[in-house]
C-alpha cells in the first residue's frame, strides 16, 4: 500500500511518476475516461484551515471518480481527544483512502499505520509534500528540467515548506539557497540528514544571486500566531521586492504558495508582476494532486 507522508520517504523514481503524470493529467482535464476513484469513499481530515489544499483535493477526488467528504477535528471526536489511532482504524473500515492536514507529522504517520488505506500528508507542522511537488512541477512546465538550478528561499527557512523544499534538492539534484535570519533557520541535523546541496545563509543578497527561482511563505505560519510581532520583526528585510529580484537571473521566476502578505514577505508590486506564475502554481494544485492520488491507488 502506497502513501504520501513525508518527502523525505519519496524516492526519485517515485516523484518523477507523479511530476509526468501530473502534466497527463493536466492535459487531459475533461477528456480523460480514467476514474481510478469511481466508488470509492475519501475523508479530508484537516484541523487547519484551508483554502486550495481543501478545494484542490475535494474537486480532484471527484474528477477521478470519487465522492469525498470534509470533516474538521473540531466536529468530530478528535476534536474531543479521541486517539488518532482509533478514529483510523474506525475510518479504515468505512473509506479508502484520506488526505490529512493537521499539526503533527506523527498523527499522519499514525493514521497511516493503523488504518490500512491511502493516506496523503495535505500540510504538518513537518512537511508540506503536495506544495513542493506542484512548485517543482510549475517550474519544470516553464523552465524545463530542475536538476542543475538554483532554488532560493526567503524568508522562515525552518518551518513545512522549506523543510520540504531540502528534502526534495538532494532527489532532484538541483542547489537550494535558504536565506534566513540564524533564528529561523533549520537545524544542522536536519541538512545533514537530507544531504544535497543546501546552503543557509543570513545575507539575502548572496542567497539569490544568480537564481533560477525565488521562493517565499508567510512568515508567520499557522499556529505561530503569538509570535506575530517577534516574526514580523526579526523577519524584516527578508522581502522579495524587486531589488531582490534584480539580482537573480534576468528570466528568474517568483513564486509563492499564498496565502500572500503584501507588504510583509514580497511587495504588492513584486506580486503582481509575478502573478501569472504564483496562480500558475495555485492552479497545479490540483493537477498534481491528482498525480498525487493516482499513484497512491496504482
């Protein structure tokens, strides 16, 4: 049985199903008679909030077949301290298969183990797998092949998506570039683990010279939110604006996986000369994420 839990347990191979299988199934939106979901039953548990994580995976279950159903940690019995190894192996019984997005990469794990069917990682505390795939996807529909590129992150460097972004470099062989104040970089344990080419650096303006993309998050993350003020603060000056991106190559894309803060991690201007691209990236969300469902079934 396949599952989507962490890039860390991708292998290469497997990442390069998904990615070739998204640009299938990009093109064939509308057209295709493949509906490997049709009977079946898919449960979105999220206990964070969610705009295109949600609406990609419930429209994309449908389009392969499936019926899908939302159920927040808060009405369910979780929210009331049910273990999550109960409430899979009861949902284990009843669907097949579930996307989760929740706080700890150990509750996806957990429900993996006890309940028998697909489960697919949609954001932890951890990891942010579906993003990263779709991000490399995005690229590589623009500007060809990722091995050999610069990647460079900016901003919170510690948190899912850039954690993801390290695991994937040293797969895909490509340099990623984090740049991030010390506090809020990732720790050295974790880059060794991954292996790669990954660089940290608190110089902004080293980090993307010369880069193929440039990359930034929120710099306060869901359930980060008391450290709103702290954030915003030591964060300053870690802006993609268009200084920034003078300094990357002159065809260097911007991207972002929103939901954006203008003014805070990229400028209005910057953003909207760039939004082509960012939507382009929000809009493969689904498509990937398809991918994504259509191998976990395979």
């Amino acid at each position: 049985m396949k599952h989507l839990l962490s890039l860390e347990k991708l292998s290469r191979a497997e990442m390069d199903i998904i990615l070739q299988n998204a640009a299938v199934v990009k093109k064939q939106r509308g057209d295709s008679q493949h509906k490997p979901l049709a009977g079946q039953s898919w449960a979105l548990l999220f206990s964070k909030s969610s705009t295109r994580t949600r609406v990609s995976f419930e429209v994309g279950i449908r389009e392969l077949g499936g019926s899908v159903m939302f159920l927040s940690a808060n009405e369910i019995q979780l929210g009331r301290g049910e273990p999550i190894k109960d409430t899979a192996r009861v949902l284990g019984r009843m669907i097949k298969g579930a996307v989760i997005r929740t706080f700890a990469q150990r509750d996806v794990e957990e429900f993996a183990e006890y309940s028998g069917i697909p489960t697919i990682n949609a954001l932890t505390d951890d990891e942010h797998p579906c993003q990263i795939l779709t991000d490399i996807f995005t690229y590589q529909e623009k500007r060809g092949p990722i091995q050999g590129k610069v990647v460079t992150f900016i901003g919170d460097a510690a948190c899912n998506v850039p954690i993801s972004w390290i695991f994937a470099a040293a797969k895909l062989g490509f340099e990623l570039r984090l740049a991030a104040p010390k506090a809020y970089q990732p720790p050295g344990e974790l880059l060794a683990r991954a292996g790669g080419k990954v660089t940290t650096t608190d110089d902004i303006k080293s980090a993307v010279a010369g880069a193929d993309l440039l990359y930034t998050d929120v710099w306060v993350s869901m359930g980060k939110e008391a450290e709103s003020a702290e954030r915003v603060k030591v964060l300053q000056g870690y802006q993609i604006n268009e200084a920034i991106v003078q300094r990357a190559k002159p065809n260097a894309l911007v991207m972002h996986c929103l939901p954006a803060y203008r003014g805070k991690e990229i400028d209005e201007a910057t953003f909207e000369a760039h939004a082509q691209t960012i939507f382009d990236q929000a809009e493969n969300r689904l498509h990937v994420q398809k991918a994504i469902l259509n191998w976990v079934v395979s």
